[in-house]
C-alpha cells in the first residue's frame, strides 16, 4: 500500500498553470491514500477528488477559515472526525483497522504545536484500530520538542507519548545509508529564489508510525520525496514544499 502526504501550497503564485501540476504530480505518485494540506476550500478538496480519480475523499476546513485538510483514498473511509488542525480518519483495509491522522500544524506557535500533538496522543487512546499513522505538515524539524516526544526521547508538559512512533523516511535513509531529503527545500526550490531568505532547508513532512507491540510494525518498502518537477510553463514546482510517500506491507 502506498500512503502520501502533501502540502498543496494554497497561494496563486504559479496558477492556474500550477493547478494542473499539482494534479499531475498526485496522478502520478499513484498513492492509495494521500493526505493534503492547505487545501483552498471545498470546491478546490472536490476538484481535486474527480480529476485525480479518488473513489473515496473527506474534507474538513480549520477553524474561522475556508482552507483545510483532505484525506484522498481508493479504501473506504468507515469514519472521520475533525479536531485541532487534525483529522482522524479510520480505514478498512486487508481486515485491519488504520487509523490515519492528517494534521497541519500551527506554524507560528511551538507551544500550540505542543497542544495539538498532544490532544492526538489523548485522542487516540479512545479509538480502537491495528495501526495508527500520523502523517502531515509538522511545521517544525526533527530537532524540535514535537519530533522527539514523538520519537519517545522527550516529555511535553511533564508527559511521554506512551508508544514511541517511527518516522519512514529515517527508517528508510539509515537501511540504504542515505540522507533524508528536505521537504522544504529553500536552496533549490523556486518558490524561494531571488528571495533576501535567511530561512534554511528542513524535512517538515512527515510520515510516522506508531509502534504496534506486540503485534508486528508494518514493512517498509520504500519511503521518499516527491513533486521536485519544476515546469517550463509556470517556472515553478506544483508546490512550495515536496510530497512524502511510503509503500508499506500490512501483516
């Protein structure tokens, strides 16, 4: 199964040419679910459902906003619900339960980071499923708290994660010795050029995993970057930040 995750880059800078990119670039990737953000609003979510061909789709906007997150799957989605800048939806798939959560953190605001990571920790202890991946824009590095009290290294707030969670592209870049990429890619990425930036690159998107013991971890395929294809038409790629992808084999 092939599972992705998207910041969509909701801005007119490249349109309506980086429209049809972004459509191409999801087309391509092929994933059986594929998690975006900064999606415009929900004519832009169902747009986006029929010219990429998704026989299942949820959307959901942010608070006081018309942008918002959609989850695209060729599973059936059994349920959903939106809380926090997250949304949890569970999925059917090979008889076990997935529960996916799709989250665009705040990205002006460690501690509402904080806040939100830890309402999903609260959260999903009260939802039954086999596996649990969570998977998005995280706003922040892997230096940051949010990462590492995912990862089980740190506390927030006097609190542990419980389950550790693994993150696919580390796992992925230690097994064949190579360097995870940049998500957001000031160096290389047009969005940036000819910008006075003083930002630096990081892997802002993410795929995680949490840790399923007793039970087996899924396997891990392959996990990268995508949507670096920058068009001759728009002078852009689709987005201001690459797609992650895993492939991933449910036991």
């Amino acid at each position: 199964m092939r599972i992705a995750t998207y910041n969509i880059w909701n801005s007119a800078i490249g349109m309506p040419e980086r429209k049809q990119q972004l459509i191409e670039e999801i087309i391509k990737i092929s994933a059986d679910i594929i998690c975006l953000q900064e999606v415009p609003n929900k004519a832009a979510h169902q747009d986006l459902v029929e010219r990429c061909r998704y026989q299942f789709a949820v959307f959901h906007e942010h608070a006081n906003e018309e942008e918002g997150l959609s989850i695209l799957s060729r599973y059936s989605i059994k349920s959903f619900e939106y809380d926090q800048n997250c949304i949890f939806a569970k999925i059917e798939i090979q008889n076990k339960t997935l529960l996916l959560i799709n989250t665009h953190l705040p990205w002006d605001s460690a501690v509402n980071r904080e806040l939100v990571v830890l309402n999903v920790m609260e959260k999903i202890e009260g939802i039954s499923s086999d596996y649990v991946i969570f998977l998005g824009d995280f706003n922040c590095s892997e230096r940051s708290g949010v990462n590492q009290f995912l990862l089980g290294e740190l506390t927030l707030k006097g609190r542990d994660c419980g389950k550790n969670w693994y993150d696919l592209a580390e796992a992925y870049a230690e097994r064949h010795n190579i360097a995870t990429d940049n998500t957001l890619d000031i160096k290389s990425n047009p969005r940036w050029k000819g910008l006075k930036s003083i930002e630096v690159s990081r892997r802002y998107d993410r795929i995680l995993v949490r840790n399923t013991y007793p039970m087996d971890l899924p396997i891990l395929e392959k996990c990268e970057t995508f949507g670096r294809t920058i068009s001759e038409k728009s002078g852009y790629a689709a987005s201001d930040h690459y797609g992650v992808y895993a492939d991933l084999y449910f036991i």
